[in-house]
C-alpha cells in the first residue's frame, strides 16, 4: 500500500466511531420520517374512507336524500287486485 492509502486509512480508523454513529443517527431519522408520512398517508385514506362511508359532504355535514315511492306503492297493490 502507498503512504497515501495508509494515512487514509488511519485517518477513517480514528474517526470511525463518529462516522458509524453519523450513519445511525442519518438511518433513525429517516425511519421516524417514513413512519410519521406512513401514518399521515394511512391517517388521511382511513379519514376518506370513513367520510364517504358516512355520507358526509364537503361541508362536514351528512346529505339526505328522501325518495317518494308512491308510484310504486299504487302499482304494487294494483297488481295484488287482480
């Protein structure tokens, strides 16, 4: 090896606790940041999906619909008559 590489070399031995400890600090914080978007994304389809379940509109509030049947009705029992 030249004296380049063994000077390199000793320079990454003596700093490589602050390096390994630089490369787990890097990894959690990305895992925590993974976490918090997964749990925002998850967070964000579940709220959706309760809204429309629910009925609810834009406004927050839920819509009704009411549906007159007695057309139906009428031609219901006209059929039972006969």
């Amino acid at each position: 090896m030249s004296q380049a590489k063994v000077d390199r070399y000793k320079k990454e031995k003596a700093n490589r606790k602050r390096t390994m400890q630089k490369e787990k600090i890097e990894r959690y914080t990305y895992g925590i940041i993974g976490a918090v978007v997964a749990v925002a994304v998850i967070s964000w389809a579940g709220y959706s999906f309760y809204s429309r379940a629910n009925g609810a509109d834009a406004s927050g509030e839920n819509s009704s619909v009411e549906i007159n049947t007695d057309a139906i009705d009428d031609y219901l029992s006209g059929l039972g008559g006969e």
